[in-house]
C-alpha cells in the first residue's frame, strides 16, 4: 500500500502482525513509535521495520510517499488522521 502525504499531513497507524515494515519513497517524514521513547527523521531511501501492535505517528515535514510492506495481502493497518480535514490519500 502506499501512501502520499502532503507536507505538514499528521496521520496515526496501529499495525499488527500482517505488517512487517515501512519504505519512505520519496520526501522526510518524523516518526514516533509506541515501542521506542526516541524519535525518527527519516528521509526518502529509509526502511523501518515495524513490531505487532505498535502506534506509529507519522508528520511529513516534506511531501511524502510512503509505502507499507505487508507480509500477506489483506493487513490489520489502522489510519486515523490527526486533523479532521487531512487524510493520506492512497497511490
């Protein structure tokens, strides 16, 4: 799946065990994890391998693509957006 976030775009993913990693494409994304008390500047070229059950909030400081890598083809990926009037908008 993937994903294209406008800059300044704040969304929220509850993952589980379908997914097994985020690939930034394209732009600079930071992220926040529930499983780590440290934050992430990630830059386009940057996987991140994602743990069952963890919260990531993700703010793209530049326009951004983000692609999530799935190990089967139907995932337990939940999006809930930050402001009511943005929403990543699939590719």
């Amino acid at each position: 799946m993937r994903y294209l976030l406008a800059q300044g775009e704040i969304v929220a993913l509850k993952t589980d065990d379908a997914i097994e990693s985020l690939s930034l494409i394209a732009g600079t994304i930071w992220l926040t994890r529930s499983s780590d008390t440290r934050d992430y500047c990630l830059q386009e070229g940057t996987r991140l391998a994602v743990l069952h059950g963890e919260m990531l909030i993700i703010e793209a400081i530049t326009s951004a693509t983000l692609t999530v890598i799935c190990h089967e083809r139907r995932t337990g990926l939940h999006i809930t957006t930050a402001w009511p009037q943005t929403s990543p908008r699939i590719a």
